[in-house]
C-alpha cells in the first residue's frame, strides 16, 4: 500500500510540475494526441503503463 501511495505521489509531483512550467506546452500536447489514431494512443498508453508496472517492480527489488 506504502508503494502505491509513493507511486501516486510521484506522479502528481511530476504532472503538477509540468503544469507549472509548460501550461501552453500541454495544450499543443493534447492537440496532437487528438490527431493520433485511437490504436495508437492505446499502443502509447499500454507502454506507459507496461513501463510504470516495470520501475515500481524495480524500486522494490532494490529496497525502496
């Protein structure tokens, strides 16, 4: 549970910091994922999930 928590932690300190500094950034962002085939945002966001479930897998191996 302590791993979650620390995990949504992360990703809130990360997406609010790109808010912070690059709020026009994400409009441009949002605009070209809009573009994108639906397949391929899927294909995107299974990476990124893939890529989540492998960090959290190796923070815990190495004691975190």
């Amino acid at each position: 549970m302590s791993t979650l928590v620390l995990a949504l932690g992360l990703v809130l300190c990360i997406e609010g910091l790109v808010f912070a500094l690059a709020p026009s950034r994400i409009e441009d962002l949002l605009r070209s994922l809009a573009e994108l085939p639906v397949e391929t945002r899927r294909a995107i966001g299974l990476a990124a999930l893939a890529a989540g479930v492998l960090l959290v897998w190796l923070a815990r191996q190495l004691g975190a």
